[in-house]
C-alpha cells in the first residue's frame, strides 16, 4: 500500500568543533568502515595546517574549495528514436553539494 504523504528528508547534524553543517558532510564521505574518529582527525588536522601556514580562517578556505569543486551541469541519458544522446541538465543546488 502506498504511502499517503511524503517523508521529509534527514538533516545533517552540525560537526562539534566548528558547527558547519558542510564539515559534517565532508567528514561522513571521508569515513571508511565507519571510522568517524579517524575521519574526524584527518580532517582537523588538515584543518590546522591551513591555519599555519595560510594564516587564514580554514573554514573559508574549505568552503571555497568545496565552491569550486561543484559541478553546474551533468548529463543525462536521453533516448530519441533508436540513438541515445547525452543531453546537459543543470544540477540542483543540494545534489551539486553532494556530488
């Protein structure tokens, strides 16, 4: 029987040392064999060597390389008679994140 409603999507918890819901997603997809400490320690001390030797804030300087990682546009498969074509479609703001 099909549901009558739809479910709302899971929020992603904020990391504990900077309170970036954007962090959080970064270390999850860092994780290997569900070893979130281990991720978590990488990913923070990376954290303080941006901060030593860039002297900037590393929470900005992530956010933007994660800006400029995201992809405008992906391809999707469209099938037109017997020939299939790849037709560019532009990627919605939180899958852009995800991708």
């Amino acid at each position: 029987m099909p549901r009558s409603g739809k479910v709302d999507k899971r929020g992603t918890f904020k990391d504990k040392r900077f309170g970036n819901v954007l962090v959080s997603m970064f270390i999850n997809k860092l994780m290997k064999k569900g070893k979130k400490s281990v991720a978590e320690n990488i990913f923070y001390n990376a954290m303080n060597i941006i901060a030593s030797k860039m002297e900037k804030d590393p929470i900005e300087v992530f956010e933007k390389a994660i800006e400029n990682v995201k992809p405008i546009l992906e391809v999707k498969s469209q099938r037109v008679g017997g020939a299939t074509y790849q037709v560019p479609i532009e990627v919605r703001g939180e899958r852009r994140t995800s991708l």
